[in-house]
C-alpha cells in the first residue's frame, strides 16, 4: 500500500513540474560545479520475499533509507556522482530469523535534468552502476532513477526521487535462490536537499537592440541594448560589432560608418554562464551631395569684340546637375559648356550658378574684352615727322597732313601710345626752347583729334648732336617725331 502510495506521489509531482513551469521562469541552478546530496526516505525490497512492510508490522524493523552523493555539476543540465544509500530492508532474509535487514549500497551515476536552465520545478533521470553490500555477500548490477528538483536559492535544491538498484546473483542480498535473477534495493521514495560548491549562476538574455535602420556615412550613430542586469550573473561583458571590422562596448555605443553598404550590428553580452545576442541590419548611404563648382574658364580671356568666348565648369555633386550662366551683358546659357560673343569691348562679371536636389554653388570669373584691332596696330614700328619753317613752332599743310596718317592709326589703335620728341636746327634762336614748343604743337594736335593726353609724352631734345639719318638737309633738323609705343 505504502509503496503504490509513494510512486502515484511522485509521479504526481514530476506531472506538475511538467505542467506548471512558465516557459521564461529564471534559472537558478548552477554548472560547472561540485555538488553534495543528503537525503533519506522509504525502502524497497525485490526479490524472493513478501513486502518488506509486512516484516515491519511484524517487528522486523522499519523500511527507511539514508542516501548521500558527491558528483561534479557539469552544465546546469547533466552531472555525474558517486553515491551511497544505507538502508534497512525487513524480510530479505526472512527465512534466517535474526538476520541483519541493513544493506549498503554505492553507486556511480550520470543525471540528466528536463528544463534545468529554464525551470525553477524540473525532474530529472538518472542511471549507472551500483555495487551492494550485505554482512558478507555482495552483488552489483544497474542503477536507474526519477526525480524532481526544486530551486530553493542560488545554492541549494530540493529534490524527491525513487531509485532502484538491481543486484546479481539472485541470492547476493536475501540468501534465496527461487529463479527471479536478480535482487532490487531500491529507494522507494526519498527527499533530500542538494547543495551547490558555486553559486548558481544565471546567463544574459538580450531583450531588445535599438538603433537607426537607416543611416548615412559620415554620420555619428547611437546604438542602445537592453538585457537581463537585474537577473543575471555579474560581471557581464557587453561587446558590439558593427559589420564593418569595428567594435563598440557598453550597453549604449556611438558609431560612424565611412563606406556605404548594408551591415549586421550585433550585440552581445556575456558572463561566466554563457552569452546571448541580437542583430539588426542597417543601411549606410552617402549623404546628399549639394552641386559645388571646382573650376570655371574662359578660353580667350581677353577676348576681342565680336570674337567668340568658350566657357567651361566642372562641378561635384549628386547627378543631375543643372549650369546657369549669365555672362554680364544681359545674355544667359546654360550647359557645363557654353559660348558667347561679346559686341561691345568692356569688363564683364561672369556668373554660374550650379545646383542640384541638394544645393546651389555659385562663382564668377572676370572676362575682359576688348576693342578688335586693325593688322596695323600690331605691326607699325615707326610714324610721320612733322618739319617745321625756320624758327617756327607753327605747323604747316604739310606737317598737318603727315600727323593726320599717325592720328588716324592712333585713333584706330587704342593699344598704342605715342612719344612726341622735337628738334632745332643749328643756327634756330632758343633751339631747345624751339625743341619744347615744336613737340608741343604736334601733341596739341594729336589732342585736337581726340587721342587722350595720357597716351602722349612730349619732350624738346634741343639741337641733335652727330649725323641724323633725316633727310632734307637743315630741314632735316626743323622737325618733331612721333615714335609709337605699344601699351
């Protein structure tokens, strides 16, 4: 009865340690760990005898068992012990009244327990060998078991669980020999409490990471995770690796991806029980690019009027690129390249405006033009000498008519200036005050037609000295030259 008792009990308690965990329930066993158990409970005998409670109410004594274990926790899970259990077994030997019941029992096993990192209530299984002992027979054979653990603390448990360990020959534990084959004592029911050498310890669990999905390069970015700290085993490691060869650590970390790309950040924490992690995919992408110009040319610059200009600009940016160009005389274009004539000569202000989704850029260039010039401009060398009366400074129709030719060219070419020098001839009163007046006269004459008087140097060289290539005799001394002069 006792025994039908003790086994619906325990199968009872491993139907709600099955039925009753919650699925998130902390755990509080520990690994890697030495262990003791103490414990006891009810007897069982099997073999060629009645129930051994029937030699207890016969005064035979009462089944009890003491039980002990010392094993090394490898994983909160599975461990291995060496174990004894001493106990009193009435009625096997109950066909040699006064023989001893006591019998003593050491074992060797390796336990398994369902749930041991998720559940506070968790049974377990267990086998091995056992090598049992009476007064002077012994016999050995297999062990198994079932139980139920149940956490108490970070350093204890409590268990209840039935073993049975069988024997052979048949007659090692009750002398009899009836052809069952083996003998069983076994642990019909006990309890006991567990005792861990280490503290439980209790793994992380990553609860959430936070961070931007999207992001740009360049950009400083947050990243936040949430774990398990109020429960889990200090101290915890917090690692970050954000796909891109760099590494972070904290719970929250900043960081800045330089190339675009799509990356795995992942986050992890760990501790002496183990780690976890959670990853979340982000996407790196240049930022917007504004328009920005680079350069900005002129080809010819100076220009002549009516001469064709080529402008041109580079700019950087994000694709399309729109080019706005107002060249300073009321024209427009657009392009990156362009052309333009200018029909008047002046100093212009270039402008362009590059832009683009992401910003303007705006420069400009000076673009000087300049009045177009007849082949003489460049090519004359040398002008008309005016040749006077004698001791005049007054010019005459011939004079006039041989500086109208230099005006004319003069009037043409604003790139020439002119230098005015006069002379006296030997035997002229006052020759270079003669000289001063002469060259006066021709710039006099020069600004008459409009040439500016800055584009005029006048100086009296008195009477020439040596042999002068002039002709005309003394004529060749009475005169002014006028010598042009590239600005």
């Amino acid at each position: 009865m006792i025994r039908t008792l003790s086994s619906l009990f325990l199968a009872l308690l491993i139907g709600v340690a099955f039925t009753a965990n919650p699925t998130h329930a902390q755990t509080k066993r520990a690994g890697d760990t030495f262990y003791l158990k103490l414990g006891g409970g009810f007897s069982d005998y099997t073999g060629d005898f009645a129930d051994p409670f029937e030699g207890f109410s016969d005064g035979d004594g009462f089944p009890y068992t003491w039980v002990g274990e010392v094993g090394y926790q490898v994983s909160p899970a599975f461990g291995v012990g060496l174990g004894y259990q001493a106990g009193r077994y009435p009625l096997v030997n109950n066909d040699v009244p006064g023989t001893d019941p006591d019998r003593l029992s050491g074992q060797l096993l390796g336990r398994y327990t369902f749930g041991a990192e998720k559940w506070t209530v968790a049974p377990y299984i267990d086998a091995g060998a056992n090598l049992s002992f009476t007064g002077s027979d012994s016999g050995g054979g297999p062990t198994v078991g079932i139980g139920l653990d149940i956490v108490l603390n970070d350093w204890a448990s409590f268990y209840a669980e039935s073993r049975a360990n069988f024997t052979f020959g048949d007659d090692a534990m009750d002398g009899a020999d009836s052809g069952t084959s083996f003998d069983g004592l076994s642990e019909l029911l006990g309890v006991g409490v567990k005792l861990n050498f280490k503290t439980a310890t209790t793994p992380p669990r990553v609860l959430a990471v936070d961070g931007p999905t999207d992001v740009q390069t360049g950009e400083s970015v947050t990243f936040s995770a949430t774990v398990n700290e109020q429960e889990a085993t200090r101290p915890l490691t917090y690692r970050w690796d954000f796909g891109d060869g760099s590494t972070g650590s904290g719970l929250t970390t900043s960081h800045t991806f330089r190339q675009p790309g799509e990356y795995t950040v992942t986050f992890t924490a760990s501790n002496e029980a183990g780690e976890a992690s959670r990853s979340l995919s982000v996407n790196a992408t240049r930022p917007p690019q504004p328009a920005r110009i680079t350069s900005l040319n002129a080809t010819p610059n100076p220009a002549d009027e009516g001469e064709s200009v080529s402008f041109s600009a580079d700019a950087r940016g994000d694709s399309p690129i729109s080019y706005a160009w107002d060249f300073g005389d009321g024209a427009t274009g657009s392009g990156a390249r362009a052309s333009h004539t200018y029909d008047e000569p002046g100093t212009y202000t270039v402008e362009l405006s590059a832009s683009n989704d992401a910003g303007e850029d705006t420069r400009t260039l000076t673009m000087t033009v300049e009045r177009a010039l007849p082949p003489i401009c460049t090519s004359v060398s040398e002008f008309n000498s005016a040749f006077f009366n004698r001791n005049s400074s007054t010019l005459t129709d011939e004079g006039r008519s041989a500086l109208q030719e230099n005006l004319d060219i003069l009037s043409q070419c604003p790139n020439l200036d002119v230098r005015v020098e006069g002379f006296a001839a030997p035997g002229e009163r006052n020759a270079q005050a003669l000289s001063e007046d002469r060259a006066r006269a021709v710039a006099q004459f020069y600004q008459e037609g409009d040439i500016a008087a800055g584009r005029i140097a006048t100086s009296g060289e008195g009477q020439p000295e040596g042999v002068t290539t002039k002709k005309g005799g003394t004529q060749q001394y009475r005169r002014v030259d006028s010598i042009p002069q590239q600005q």
